[in-house]
C-alpha cells in the first residue's frame, strides 16, 4: 500500500476501492449475521426440499419431486393452505380500513391525541404469548366476558369461538386485526402528513363535507401507502404463526392450522425434513409472488406521483 | 491516505471480532442461565454450581462432567433425588443439567441431537414413541454390550427391559412406570355418605358412582369425576382389555368408550372438555380445589399429592383405588408407560454415561425414588411398602393394595410412527369431545388418516 508509485491502479480508482472498503466495513457484521442466520438456511431449505432426511447423521437421499407430490396429496397440507387464505381474507380488509379511519380520526388535533395514538399503538409492540392467553379467556365460550356482553345483547347463542371449529379461525382474525391495527395506523398517520393542506382548503371553498374530502382526497392521495400496507399485511398473513400457536394450537382438530404450523409440526413431530422444506418453498412462492406484485406496483405509483 | 486505508482496515477488524466475540458471550450467557436452573432446582447442590462453569467437560484435579437432559426438574423430585445421589457416590464426577419444559422437551432434545454434538450425555426419555424415534435415526447408543459385560441382570425389571427392545437391540433401561390408578376425595366421599370407590369397579360402575357424587350448581359444584383433556382418559379405557392399541386398521372399538365419555361430559358428571381446553385448566388444581370427588390419573400424581399435602397447600384426606375395569377383564388390569433412560449415540463419555444409567436404573436407586413416592422400572414389594409407609401415603390397607395389577398394556404401542399417529388422535379427540364430528366421523377419519401414515 506504501508503494503506491509503483501501483497500476489510478489514484481515482484507488479512492474508489477505499471507499468500497470503508462501504464493506459498515454493512458486514449484518452482512454475516444474514448469510449464517437468513441465506444459508434457505439455499439449505431448498436443497432439502428435493431431499429425504430425518435430521439423523444418515446422509440425505435424492427424492426429486417426490415431496412436493406428498403434500399436495396430503388432505392436511391442502387443508392448511384452504385456512391461511381463508385467515388472509379474513384479516387483511379489516385490519386496513380500521387503520385508516384510526388515522384519519387521530390526525386531528384533538386534546390528548397522544394518548390515544399510544394507546392503539400498544397492542403491537405487547407479547403476543400475553396476548393470546388474555384473548383467549376474553373468548372462553361459558363465562368469558366476549359471550357475556353477546347475550346481554340478545344473542342467545353465542359461538363457542376457539372451540368451535368454524369460529376459532374468526377469533384469531379478531385478534390479529386488534394487534396490528394501531401499527398501520401509524404508516398511515406518517402518509397523511405527505398530503397537501391546499387540497382541503379548496375542496373547503368549493363547499365539501367532511365525508366526501376523505373519499375524494385522502383516499386517492393514500392509495401507494394503502397498496404498501396491503402487501405487507397479506405476506405477514400468510407466515402466521404465534398467534395460532398460541391461541388454539392448529385446533380444534386442525382447523384452525395454517401453512407454517403444518411445517413445523412437519418438521419436529415427524421429523420429516423433506416434506417440511416443500411447504416452506411453497410458501416462498406465495410470498414471492406477493412481492413481485407489489414491486411492479410500486414502479407504476411512485411515477404516478 | 495511509492512515485512512489502515483505518478502514481496523474497523473491519474490529467489527469481525465483536461479532465473533458476541457470538462468544451469548454462549456464555447460555452456559451461565443453565448453571442457574441447575441452581435453582438443586438446594443440594448450589454450592457446585460455581464449580461447572469453568469446567466444561474435564475439569482440573480430575473432575469429570457428565450432562443429563431433564423436564420440568424443579417441580418433581424424579430427577434430581437420583443426581444428587450420584454425585454423593461419586465425588469426581459433575451433572451438568439441561432442563427443558415438558411441553418443549421431545423438540429441543430432537433438534439438539441433530446436531451431533457429544453433549448431552445421558437421555432421560419422555416418551416411549420418541425414544423409537431417536433410535430410528442411530442418535441412541446400543447398550447391549454393556450389559453383557457387566452381566446385568435384567430380570428385576420383569420383563420391562425387554419390552424397550427396538428391532432386537436395547437402547435403555427402564427409569420409571406408571400406571392408571382412580383417585378419590375421602372427604367429599364422606360428607355424601357414599362408599368409597372399591378396588374391583367396572366402568359402568364407576359411572354411576360419578353421577352420584355430583352435586351442587354453579362455581360451588362439585363434579363426579374429572377428565383431563388428554386423548388418553378415553382411549385408554379402549386398549385397557390388551385385545386392540392405539394404532389399528379399524378403530370402531373405540366408539362405545367415546360415547361413554361423551355421556360423562353432556350430563355434566364431569367437566366440559372446551371449558378445560379454553381456560387451560390443569388436573392437578382441580382435584386438589376439591371440585372432584374422582380421578382417573397415572401413579405420578401420588408424588405430587405427597407433596402438596406435605408443603400445606391441601389439607383433606384423599385415597387411591384400582383403575375401573372393563366388562370383559378381571379387576387389576390397567394401562400405563414406561420411562426409559438412555445414551447419545453421539456422547464422548461412553462408560461414564453407561455408569449413571445402570446407577438410575438399579435397586439403589429404585429405594431413593420409593421414599419421594415414585415407582421405578423394578416392581417389587419392597418398593411399593417404601412407598406405602411414606408419611403422606393415604392411610388404609386398601390403598395399597390398589397399587397391584394383573395386566399391564402400554398406553401406545412400541410404533415408530406413533408421534404423528398421536396427532391424529388428538385431533380427532378434540374435535369429538367439542361436538364438531360425531363418534362415528371421528372414527372413520382415524382410520383413513391412520392408514395414510402406515401406508396401509
């Protein structure tokens, strides 16, 4: 390096590799952490997707496609993929439009908005094995509070939620929609203050109420971040996990079992390593795919903008 | 500019090392929550801790360490009492206690064992089915040529030894056997003025008497009987007879019991099993809340009761009698499990481990264990006046003769698939009990998805 007359490099390019260099120092230690933790395992994943293996010291064997066969012909598999979609439908819709009119309301300058804007944050960032265990006694279908308040209203038989198999995946929903609304509330709040106040003060002069400017400017204005928090929310639908786990376990019988959880039942009940990584890359696809959408998306909003 | 580059060069340095070095401290910190629990559930063997932590598997002055998996440890004696024994015997040598919840511990023991890593040592096997699991993927050491070196013999087990053979080999020693026996609430029994339950009862008996007993309305009733959630309370009566398992080709002798307990459950002889699902309510605070007056449940609740008599935290007279019997048997026969111990295939510590098996697994330690109420692997009257004379062992001559059996059928048979098949019948079981199959869908869902895993 001393040697520097003797160099074929150019003193341009040579700041330019110190530069690379500086670059590289800064993005390593995450860069390792993703390569052992994140990247090798999923190369790793695929590779046994094609493979047999029971976790044992036994040296895997070459299965083709076999595996991807098994669980498309296994009546649980095509089960869960039926129930994640179905939990996807159930949540995502939801889940939007309350952060968005919780947004909306809050953007006001309302006395205390802090506490409130807080207070519907709160649900994210609590633990969701906390969380589940308390919704799960709120839901408990003889004396929990949920059905008590039913039948106060007159409904005289309430859903037996976790326990009921056509309810549980509902009260999960419920849950989800509860947990993780205050935080696209906040994505929203930070889009609202992108919009121009001048639109509502001439939608003001031109004699519009309240209703119509949300319909008529906040929305369309909100359109890239709603197409953001739909991707998001749809992928994050998708790998559930916790929540299930916690709250009924896949149950009751399986209904309530979605892809991941089939995976990981898969992979350390049966120890069936194969057939566990095919469903991790079928969920890879979905995700994929999901993603893909919302690249080609993005490129179409931001020019619109 | 030179300085720069070096600079750049340093932080580079530096940020690999701190990432390796984080890497080093979270193991550490690892090894130190262990030593922790190893604490917390030893009060004997506090004073060790410190010790095990500079030592990791050869300490100096010759002190070896040998690691054991354990669950639960703090809240049952069945693993430390032996530990501790242990280490009295041998001064030169440390247990190193990997502790696991119940519920986590066939997981993390499978995934630790994937590794291949020469820790742990010595298994202690939760579940018969796991233990053909691990065996199936070589992670367990034969330990067939210890015995015939050490000319063990493996009659004192009568027969058990043998009933753990996988494919003509042994990989472990029977530890503990449990059994189904009936518990009871003297007290409740008392105040009705009803007998108490006898040592040779039917089932149908026993369904009576559980509709006898219940009483009152409300959050002040008190249930018959009480069945945990577990698929076993109702297939276990099913297999009791030793004529049919819980892996079959057809399982529509299961559908009389199901509705039994369906029966029991509807006209609210015993709890609802939604209502015990959704509030996760576990057995033992029922029958000790006194909101039963019976219960089916394994030997290893005498322990606990023992214990929980012993600490205070109840205060009635209680009693156990034989399991109710089917129709087609004699009283005494009954369901149960085994508890193996065995060694990792993968251990560095071969004769150290095969040496705190055989101690485990040995009358020695089968005496230790009577004291704390636990029946080992080595059934024998000695055993059972061990633990009869216990302080806390319900009085009565008729109590002890309820730990005597005839007939003894595994809870579920010695089938490598047995893991996944035990999904299914949860499943199966959740969905009857909730009312969402009748008896009939359910059955016929376990036998077609049965027959998918064995490929039948």
């Amino acid at each position: 390096m001393s040697n520097g007359k003797t160099s074929f490099l150019t003193s341009e390019q040579k700041r330019k590799i110190r530069n690379n260099i500086t670059g590289y120092a800064f993005i390593l230690p995450n860069l390792i952490g993703y390569t052992i933790f994140v990247f090798i395992p999923v190369i790793f994943s695929f590779v046994l997707s094609v493979m047999s293996w029971d976790g044992s010291k036994r040296p895997m064997q070459f299965v083709g496609l076999a595996n991807f066969v098994e669980i498309f012909g296994d009546k649980v598999f095509r089960g869960t993929l039926s129930h994640t979609i179905t939990y996807a439908l159930m949540t995502v819709l939801p889940t939007l439009v309350l952060a968005l009119l919780l947004a909306v309301l809050l953007n006001n300058k309302l006395k205390g908005v802090a506490i409130f804007r807080t207070a519907f944050y709160f649900p994210y960032i609590a633990s969701i094995v906390a969380v589940g265990a308390v919704w799960n006694m709120l839901f408990q279908p003889d004396y929990g509070p949920v059905n008590e308040i039913l039948k106060w209203i007159g409904i005289d038989n309430p859903p037996r939620w976790v326990v009921d198999k056509n309810w549980a995946m509902v009260a999960v929903s419920i849950v989800s929609i509860w947990k993780y609304m205050g935080y696209y509330m906040i994505v929203y709040l930070a889009a609202l203050q992108g919009i121009s106040n001048s639109l509502y003060e001439a939608a003001s002069i031109d004699g519009a109420n309240g209703w119509q400017k949300l319909w008529h400017i906040t929305v369309p204005m909100l359109t890239p971040t709603t197409f953001f928090v739909m991707i998001m929310l749809t992928i994050q639908c998708f790998k559930v996990f916790d929540l299930v786990y916690i709250m009924t376990g896949g149950g009751p019988g399986n209904a309530t079992k979605t892809l991941v959880n089939y995976i990981y039942e898969k992979a350390f009940t049966s120890w069936e390593f194969g057939p566990a990584s095919a469903g991790a890359i079928v969920l890879f696809a979905i995700v994929l795919v999901i993603t893909l959408i919302q690249f080609s998306g993005e490129k179409k909003w931001f020019k619109d903008l | 500019m030179k300085r720069r580059k070096f600079v750049a060069t340093l932080m580079v340095g530096i940020m690999a090392c701190s990432v390796l070095t984080a890497c080093g401290n979270s193991s550490s910190q690892n090894q130190d929550s262990q030593k922790t629990s190893g604490q917390t559930s030893s009060q004997t063997s506090s004073g060790e801790a410190d010790k095990q932590s500079d030592s990791n598997t050869e300490a100096p002055g010759g002190v070896q360490e040998l690691s054991v998996t354990t669950w639960d440890n703090e809240s049952s004696p069945q693993f430390q009492a032996i530990i501790d024994a242990y280490e009295e015997k041998n001064q030169d040598v440390k247990i190193k206690i990997i502790d696991t919840s119940a519920d986590e511990y066939n997981n993390s023991l499978g995934i630790s064992l994937s590794a291949a890593q020469p820790d742990p040592d010595v298994i202690w096997v939760k579940d018969m089915g796991s233990m053909l699991q691990m065996a199936d993927k070589e992670q367990l050491l034969p330990i067939d040529e210890f015995i015939s070196r050490d000319n063990l013999d493996l009659s004192i087990y009568k027969g058990a030894a043998e009933q753990l053979m996988y494919n003509g080999k042994s990989y472990a020693l029977p530890y503990r056997n449990d059994w189904y026996i009936l518990y009871y609430n003297k007290d409740l029994f008392d105040a009705a003025g009803v007998e108490y339950p006898s040592n040779d009862m039917t089932w149908g008996e026993y369904y009576e008497l559980a509709a006898k007993m219940t009483s009152g309305e409300g959050s002040s009733k008190v249930y018959g009987s009480h069945n945990h959630t577990w698929q076993a309370l109702v297939t276990n009566w099913a297999v009791q007879d030793g004529e049919n398992t819980v892996v079959e080709k057809d399982y529509s002798f299961m559908k009389s019991w199901y509705e039994e307990g369906l029966a029991l459950q509807d006209n609210g002889y015993i709890q609802d099993y939604s209502t015990l699902k959704t509030a996760n309510i576990h057995y033992s605070s029922v029958f000790k809340n006194q909101q039963c007056a019976m219960m089916p449940m394994g030997t290893w609740f005498i322990a606990t009761m023992m214990q929980s008599q012993e600490e205070g935290e109840t205060d009635f007279n209680w009693g156990i009698a034989t399991i109710p019997h089917p129709e087609n048997t004699e009283a005494g026969y009954t369901v149960g499990a085994l508890t193996p111990i065995a060694i990792s295939a993968y251990t560095d510590q071969k004769d150290l481990a095969w040496d705190f098996v055989k101690f485990a697994s040995s009358e020695e330690a089968a005496e230790i264990l009577a004291k704390q109420g636990v029946f080992t692997g080595i059934p024998s009257d000695t055993a059972f006046q061990t633990i009869a004379s216990a302080e806390r062992f319900p009085e009565g001559e008729s109590n002890i003769e309820a730990l005597n059996y005839t007939h003894y059928s595994f809870d579920r048979p010695l089938d490598p698939k047995i893991e996944e098949i035990r999904t299914v019948l949860n499943e199966v079981h959740e969905m009857i009990m909730i009312h969402s199959y009748s008896v009939d869908e359910g059955i016929q869902e376990l036998t077609e998805r049965v027959a998918e895993i064995k490929g039948w």
